[in-house]
DNA sequence: ATGGTGGATACTCCA
C-alpha cells in the first residue's frame, strides 16, 4: 500500500524561513506541508520556489502576522479559508482535499495570558472550530487536522508541568478544549506511536530553552477515527531548531498507509 | 531578578 506522508511546521515568516523549509522538504520529501506564520501577503508568496521544488501550493496570507498555507506534490481541491461563524480576518486557516484526504491547517490563536482579551478570543475560536469539525466529518470521513494548536494536552507534553501550570498554552480550559477537538473524532497520531516519550515541537527563543530542552509539544496532527488505524508513524524533527536563525518551531510528519 | 530573543514594521506589537 502507497505511504502518504504530511507535515506541520510553524515556520515564523516563510520570507526569512524559505531556505530551510526548501532544504528540508528535499531532505524529507513529504506528500504534503502545512506551515503557519508565512507573515506573508499573497502578493509576495513565493511561488515560483516552491513550484521549482516540485510542490503545488495554496495560500491565505496577511502582512505581519498569522498567514497559512499548504505545499502538495498533488493537486488540491475544495480550498477553503474561513470556519464558517467565525467572523475572522486574521489568516488562519487552510483546508482542501488531496488524494481524497480532507486537510485542515490550523494556526490556533497563542492567547497571550489567561484572563486577556485574546484569551478569550482563543477560547471562542475553538469553540467555533469544534462545531466546523462535527460538521467537515459528516462529509469526509477520512481526514487529517495539523498545526500550531497553541495548546500542550498533557502533563506529559510539557518540561515543566509545575511551571506551566495554569499559564496560556497549558490552562485548563484549553486542554479540555484541545479534549473536546478529540471527542468530536479525531486522534493524536504522535501519541498513538509515542504514549510515554517526552518530546516537544516548540522552544521559546528566550532564555536559552531549546539548549536546556524547556520545551512544549503544541503543534500536532490529528486524524479522524477512520484514518487514525493507517497511521504508521508520528515523529518530531527536531533538526531543524540547530540550524542556523531556526523558526522556534519544528515540524511534526506523519505516514499513512493508504 | 518579573527579565530574555526573534520577526516585521516603523519608532511598537506579537509570540
């Protein structure tokens, strides 16, 4: 059976980043990429780079801050750019359909701090999100959501649990938030092959975190209940944070036996 | 000690 393999990677602004995400989709050769954080207006994506390594891509940019986008070595249908009931112009968003796996590329807001305004906005953005999944799974049943989620699960998924506790990216409403997204059908492929690994996706920049490994595992692949058994293998590519002017994040990749 | 680093933008916001 064909192995279909996706990736997750905030690249904190594809303009800066361009270089290591083309050195590393030759490296890894995915089927798919989702990113987050192009920090690009459409205009200015770079397209031609990408078409030059052999992937097709969509984009929903937005100057500065937020922007997504999906690279795919197949064609892309369905592109959508909005959770409906979410009145949003913040770029955030990407689904389409490849290889008749519905794809949605997800850059969940960060919150700020517990109690603040984007908290708040967080929270009700995945409260929105929920009620789109229900409804995107009545229609396709097999399907992949990846991305910067903003939200570490478990205990297990941060270096710190005391630390974090009760902090945004690890309060409890979020997590049940992040439970609920599971609930609706979805499972979380790096823990179906990991269930006890401590490993993290994201490192602040301050402090020296990643060389004390203060980390959080906040970016993730989920696939639905119907996809999840041909999910062969979930890993973090940690490689890419020792290069050199890294993206805080590192991509997560997936393989489905389809 | 309540910091720090990095990206984009324009003299500050966001993560």
């Amino acid at each position: 059976m064909p192995i279909f393999k996706i990736a997750t990677w905030n690249v904190n602004s594809l303009r800066v980043r361009l270089p290591h995400v083309l050195t590393w989709l030759r490296d890894v050769e995915p089927h798919v990429l989702a990113v987050q954080e192009t920090k690009l207006p459409d205009e200015d994506f770079p397209l031609d780079a990408i078409h030059e390594a052999g992937y097709t891509a969509i984009f929903a940019g937005q100057r500065t801050y937020n922007g997504v986008a999906i690279f795919s070595r197949e064609k892309t249908t369905e592109m959508i750019t909005d959770i409906p009931e979410l009145d949003d112009h913040q770029r955030r968003v990407l689904g389409a359909t490849i290889d008749g796996i519905r794809i949605l590329n997800l850059y969940v807001p960060n919150g700020e701090r517990v109690g603040s305004e984007k908290y708040q906005y967080k929270l009700n953005w995945l409260n929105k999100l929920d009620a789109f999944l229900k409804e995107e799974l009545k229609k396709y049943d097999r399907m992949i959501v990846l991305g910067d989620f903003n939200i570490a699960p478990e205990e297990i998924d941060v270096h710190d649990p005391r630390l974090w506790e009760g902090q945004v990216l690890f309060s409890e409403p979020e997590r049940n938030a992040f439970r609920n997204m599971l609930k609706v059908g979805f499972q979380d492929c790096f823990r179906l092959h990991s269930p006890s690994e401590k490993s993290y996706t994201w490192w602040d920049y301050r402090l020296g975190a990643f060389r004390r490994n203060m980390g959080l595992r906040i970016d993730h692949i989920l696939a639905s209940n119907a996809l999840a058994p041909q999910c062969v293998k979930c890993e973090i590519d940690k490689a890419p944070r020792t290069w050199e002017r890294p993206s805080d994040h590192v991509p997560v990749i997936a393989e489905f036996s389809i």
